[in-house]
C-alpha cells in the first residue's frame, strides 16, 4: 500500500518552517499532499491563488510532494481527507492514522 500525507494549510505565506515539515514528510511517504486552503473565516495577507502558486514554486524541487486547492473547513472535507490519507500532518506534527 502506498503511504500518504496530506498536509493542510492557509501557508500565509508558506514559510521555511513550512518547507522544513514537507521535506521531512517527503522522506518518510511515498506521497505528500499540500492542500492550500480557502478559508473564509481568514483574513489573508495573500490571495489564495498567489498562495497556491507560492506553494508550487517552493515545493516543486519535491518529486512525491503536489500541491492541491482546497475549500475547508467543512467536516466532509476533513472525513474525505481522512479516509483518503492515513497520514495528516497537523499544526507542525505528523500523525499516523490511528483507525487501523
């Protein structure tokens, strides 16, 4: 089975801590999602397409890490990720999947 992450965020901006965390978790998975998120409870110093794009061009030396655009939070959204990605990595930590 192929291990993935997904890792969620505002990235406003996406930060070397930011970049730090993904580079580790491209290490240990075989795949990492970066979810820019929409959230509409924010106040962005970004938009949320120059954040998208931030994203892309920073992590684009990562091989197994895509950047994806993702409304949340809604709790169908998290349940999808959830069921979809074993591994989330949430404020700074990666976690395992504990449902199986």
């Amino acid at each position: 089975m192929k291990i993935k992450a997904i890792y969620p965020g505002t990235f406003d901006p996406i930060t070397a801590g930011h970049e730090d965390l993904v580079k580790r978790a491209s290490n240990i998975f075989e795949s990492v999602i970066v979810a820019v998120a929409y959230n509409t409870q924010k106040n962005t110093l970004f938009s949320y397409d120059e954040r998208y794009d931030m994203c892309r061009k920073v992590l684009s030396k990562y091989k197994n890490v895509d950047v994806i655009k993702i409304i949340l939070p809604t709790i169908t959204d998290l349940v999808v990720a959830a069921v979809t990605y074993p591994v989330v990595i949430s404020n700074g930590e990666i976690g395992a999947d504990r449902t199986s």
